[in-house]
C-alpha cells in the first residue's frame, strides 16, 4: 500500500486561536481514514488546510510525495484530491445537472464521453438525482444535497475523496445510505478522507481512525481499536 | 393620449439601454462579489473606443461596438487588477474606494487626454421615422434608432444567457458568482474565472455607454455618474445578481422617467428614476427577485 497524503506537524491559527496544534495524519491508497472529533476540535481546518483553503502557520502537506503545502486551492484539486465541504456548498442556482459538471472542472481534460460516463455512475450510485436532473440544486432535500455534494466531488474522478460531515444533520436512514456510499466508492478505486461527528458509524467502517481534541491530536489507531477504546467510547460512543 | 404612448416608445428603447448596463453592472457584482463604482467610466471609455472608430474608420456600427466592448473589457482588466485582486483579503470597503478613486481617475485622465468638451456623435443610424397608427386618429412613432437599439439589447442578452447556459466558463462563472469557496473545490481558477466574468459586465457596459451616446448624439465627459447610479438602481432592483430582474429593473427605470417627465418637466428625470427606486425598496426590499428555488 503506497502512502497518497501525508499531514506533518500541521498547526493553523485563527487570529490568536490556535485551531490546529502538531497534527499529522497519514492517508494510504484504497483505506478509508476518518477524523473524529467533537466541536471545534478542528477537523473541518484540517481538511481545509489541505485544500489550502485557510493560511497554515506551520507544517507540510504531501500529496503522492509531492509538497502541496503552498499550492493554490484548485491546482490542489486538480492533482486528484476532491473536497466535499461541509454543509454541501452546492451551487444552487445550477441544476443537478451542471453542478455535476461543474465537478469536472476538476479534472480538465475531461472528454464529453468520460463526463457521461461518470454521470451515469453518479446515477447509479444516486438514483434520485437522475430524477431530479433539470431541477435547481437549491431545491433539493437535505439529504439529496449531501448526495449531491457527494456526487459532485466525484465527477472528478479523484485518487482521494475528503467528506467533511456528510451525515451532519440528515434522517438516520439516510445516514446509514450514505455510509454504504462511502464504502461503494472506496471499491471504486478512490480513497476516503472521512470527517465525522457520528463516532460508531465512522469508526465501523474505516481502517484507521485519528482522534481530534482541541485541535490536539490524541488517539490513533484502526477503526476496531478506536471503537473499543475506552476514552473514545466514553467521549464519542456515548457508553 | 398620443405623446404618453410615444414616451412609452421612447421610456422602452432607453430602457433597454438601462437593462444592458444593469446586465453588465449585475454580472460584475455576481462574480466579483461587491458592487462598483467606477461602471459610469467603463460606459465612458466603451462610448469613446466606439467614438474614435466612427472617426478614424467610418459609421460601421458592428466595428464600433467590438471596439466599444473591447475597450471596456481591457479597462476592466485594470480595474480587476488594481481594485479588486491586489485586495482580495482585505475589508470589503477598501476595494469598495478604491473603485471610486479609480472612476475619478479615469474621468479626469479622460478629460486631459480627449479633451473636456462633448463629443457630437452623429449621423450613425439615420433619422428614419416609422410612424405606426393605432386606430383612429392616434399613432406612435418609432424611431429606426430604437428599433436598432431595442433589437441589439435583445440579441446581446440572448447571446449572454446562452453563454451561461450553454457553454462551460458559463457555468465556472456562474458557480464563481454563487458560491467561491466551492468553486475552488470544483479546481476553478477563481481569480481567473471572475475578471473574466468583471470585463465581460464591463464590457456590456462600453456597448451601453455607445448606445447611450448614439441615443443623445453626445459623448460628455461628466455625466457618467449618474448612468452608474442607475445602472446600481436597476440592479439594486433586480436583487443585484439577478440577470433577468436586473435587466427588468433597467426597463422598469427607462419607463418610469420618460413617463414621469410627461407630466412635470425633463429636469425632473433623475427624480423619477430614483425616486421609484426609493419607492419600491420601501415596498418591497428584496426587489423584484423572489425567493422561489432556493430551499436550502
């Protein structure tokens, strides 16, 4: 298993709030890592940082070896790495349709028939959207957004995905969807970068998990281990 | 009877003209994200690049208006550049003054340099007069000039929302202008993708500032402002980035002042034009725009 990305001594600052203290994270093709973590433990910086979307005041991002620490945000896409930010941030002005090509943007180059392709993909993994392809993005449900958003970071056919709370605020059913989802893309070939505040279902389907705390690193460990864990399960499993 | 149907005539075609630059004036807000003030020097430099083709080449109106877009287009590659990029993480208002520095700047630069007084802008499309009865004895009368201008508004507006419809920078730009954050994880070039979409409004805005001086035969070098004031009216009304109710904004403006004059004097213009401006955001603040499509 090759290493894809690599977080070393990663701290960011938010005026004078420290967001971020010394983390460092590992991620190896075909896993699927997640980040656990309560408010403000600073999962969705990290993911930021990555992206380069927030100023990091020390540490290096390497993405297949190469440092992306200083690298603009859409060339950092554009290697391969697909950030589904949290809240969605879908466009919704755009029908499903184009917010589905404007994913491969993200990977120019991309011909007219590999987009269909992708598309179809897309609509066999979310049915619904293909229903609801000409209709505004802004329109959907909570939950067809989430897939939306999901959808849209795939339309790049990226080596690395990075959810950021892909089950924030959905029904428990549509959860559960979306973490079948999740491990359906990862037999697709792409690698999970999965941030969570929902412990038990994250950690039941990853390989690895790291634990966040006031922007610390804490734990780290395989899915399993973290789950049975007892600081993990008393802060995050409710047990 | 009469002369109210024929201001509505005249309202309609300046109207149009207004619904260009609230369409420029829209797209530059949506994409860069903050509104301008230097759009009545854009105008400006878009009806002077026009201007010098008309001197220098002769009346060929299609020439004429590709100098007038191009000029307008290259200065708002400056404006980009100067007002906008170099304070991309700075306050809002900054870039907000800077582009009223900018607008005093280009004015005064334009009046060294082309001289203050106004230029006559004649003869461009010829003074035909097609006068269409009504029944009885009440006919309106339409200008060939209109005609012209109502056309090219129509054309141009397609040919832009088929550009945003159709074509992939239209939909970058669009997804620039709705949400930057994201557009960046779809791997869009934002700085890129939003001056282009700045000199593209700006360049609707050179077509307006031509069709404006073909509309009064002049050129002046100081009432740009209050062009740029309406087309901030029309926009405003339209919700800001909305194309199609900005444009209705504009049309709505046009309308308003040549009926208002009808019945008070021409001085009165402006008056009207912002007046029902004040009127309406009292009435209904979010503008003409609902809120229909946007659950989130």
């Amino acid at each position: 298993m090759s290493e894809l990305l690599r977080v070393d001594n990663l701290s960011v600052y938010y005026g004078y709030v420290n967001a971020l203290q010394n983390v460092s994270i590992h991620v190896n093709e075909g896993e699927i890592i997640t980040l656990i973590g309560g408010n403000g433990a600073g999962k969705t910086t990290t993911l930021m940082s990555i992206s380069n979307l927030v100023d990091k005041a020390e540490g290096r991002v390497t993405f297949r070896g190469e440092d992306i620490t200083r690298k603009a945000p859409d060339k950092i896409v554009k290697m391969g790495i697909s950030h589904v930010p949290e809240g969605r941030k879908i466009f919704p002005q755009l029908t499903v349709y184009e917010n589905l090509v404007a994913g491969t943007f993200g990977k120019p180059g991309t011909t007219k028939e590999r987009m269909n392709q992708l598309m179809e993909q897309n609509f066999v993994l979310f049915p619904r959207l293909k229903e609801r392809a000409k209709q505004a993005g802004g329109s959907l449900s909570g939950g067809e957004q989430q897939m939306l958003a999901i959808a849209r970071g795939l339309m790049m056919d990226p080596a690395l995905i990075m959810l950021d709370e892909p089950s924030l605020g959905l029904a428990p059913i549509i959860v559960e969807e979306i973490f079948e989802l999740i491990l359906r893309i990862r037999e697709g070939g792409t690698t999970v970068l999965l941030i969570e505040q929902n412990a038990s279902m994250a950690l039941s389907i990853a390989d690895r998990g790291y634990v966040l705390e006031t922007g610390k690193m804490t734990l780290t460990g395989t899915g399993a281990e973290l789950a049975v864990n007892e600081d993990v399960k008393k802060a995050y499993l409710g047990a | 009877m009469e002369y109210f149907l024929n201001q509505l005539v005249n309202g309609l075609s300046q109207g149009a003209i207004y619904a260009l630059m609230a369409i420029g004036y829209s797209v530059i807000v949506g994409v860069v994200g903050m509104v301008t003030f230097t759009y009545g020097e854009i105008m400006m430099i878009g009806a002077f690049g026009a201007y010098y083709v008309f001197q220098f080449v002769g009346v060929n109106l299609p020439l004429a208006l590709l100098a007038a877009f191009a000029s307008s287009f290259v200065l708002g590659i400056i404006v980009y550049k100067l007002c906008y990029e170099r304070f991309f993480n700075a306050p809002r208002h900054i870039s907000l003054l800077c582009t009223i520095g900018f607008s005093m700047l280009i004015k005064n630069l334009v009046q060294i340099v082309f001289g203050p007084e106004a230029k006559p802008v004649l003869n461009i499309i010829d003074n035909r007069t097609f006068s269409i009865p009504l029944g009885g004895a009440v006919s309106i009368d339409l200008k060939l000039l209109q005609i012209v201008i109502m056309a090219l508004v129509v054309v141009l507006a397609v040919t832009l929302t088929l550009f945003f419809n159709r074509t992939k920078s239209g939909v970058a730009l669009r997804a620039v202008s709705q949400n930057k954050e994201a557009a960046y994880l779809m791997g869009i070039n934002v700085k890129r993708t939003a001056m282009l979409g700045n000199c593209i409004g700006c360049g609707f805005g050179g077509i307006a500032g031509i069709l404006l001086a073909i509309y009064y035969y002049t050129i002046s070098t100081t009432t740009w402002g209050g062009f740029s004031m309406k087309a901030f009216s029309a926009s405003v009304l339209g919700g800001l980035v909305d194309l199609r109710m900005s444009a209705l904004g504009g049309l709505f403006i046009g309308i308003i002042e040549n009926l208002g004059i009808t019945i008070s004097s021409a001085t009165f213009r402006d008056m009207f034009a912002f007046g029902f401006l004040i009127l309406m955001l009292v009435i209904r603040p979010q503008g003409f725009a609902s809120k229909k499509g946007s659950r989130v």
